[in-house]
C-alpha cells in the first residue's frame, strides 16, 4: 500500500517561509516525475511545481523566484521551500509522485492527502 505523506503545512505571516516534506511509504520500485500541487477555496487544483527524477524543474510563474522544490532519490521524498509567502499562497497543498510499484507494474500517479498552508496578512 504506497501513501504519500505530506508535512510541514501551518499558518504564517505574510513574508515567512514554511517547507513542505513528503515521503511515499510501501514497497516502491520506482518514482519517476514528483511535484507539488494546490487547491485554494473555490479554486481549481493548479501545479505549483514539479521535478524529475533527474532534477529538472518547472514552477508556477505564481511562484517563481519564491519557491523551491528539490527530492532525495535516496530517500523517496520531495520538498518545498516555500519563502516570502504571500495571502495568496493559502492553500492545501497537495503532494504527487508517478510510482512503480511491485504489484502495479506500471507508472502510477499517487497523491497525498494535502497539508493546510495559511499565510495571514
């Protein structure tokens, strides 16, 4: 059973920083493309930013400059360095990972359960 469990989510003041963590559990073959996705209230999911595994990064132009996103292949996880957070930010805030896993041998697109990011002005 392969969960993606995301951490690091909270409330902070216009202008700080918060890091996002999310780390697939189960027996996992591969992880191809992972990225971080977020839904604000009455908005639609949108992609806030994405890597490969090779480390290729693409970001939201909302969150260029701002943002980081980075994974440790060793350890299965990604993060997002989120700085100079804006109201505009509050979100929940949605990790993704393509994963093969042992039973599903395919590329399979897995998602966590979102972690509440509120920035307060």
């Amino acid at each position: 059973q392969v969960q993606l469990v995301e951490s690091g989510g909270g409330l902070v003041q216009a202008g700080g920083s918060l890091r996002l963590s999310c780390a697939p559990s189960g027996i996992i073959f591969s992880i191809n493309n992972m990225g971080w996705y977020r839904q604000a209230p009455g908005k639609a999911r949108e992609l806030v930013a994405r890597i490969t595994r090779g480390g290729s990064k693409d970001y939201a132009d909302a969150v260029k400059g701002r943002f980081i996103i980075s994974r440790d292949n060793a350890k299965n996880t990604v993060h997002l360095e989120m700085n100079s957070l804006k109201p505009e930010d509050t979100a929940v805030y949605y990790c993704n990972a393509q994963i093969t896993t042992f039973r599903i041998n395919q590329a399979t697109d897995y998602w966590g359960q979102g972690t509440q990011v509120t920035v307060s002005s």
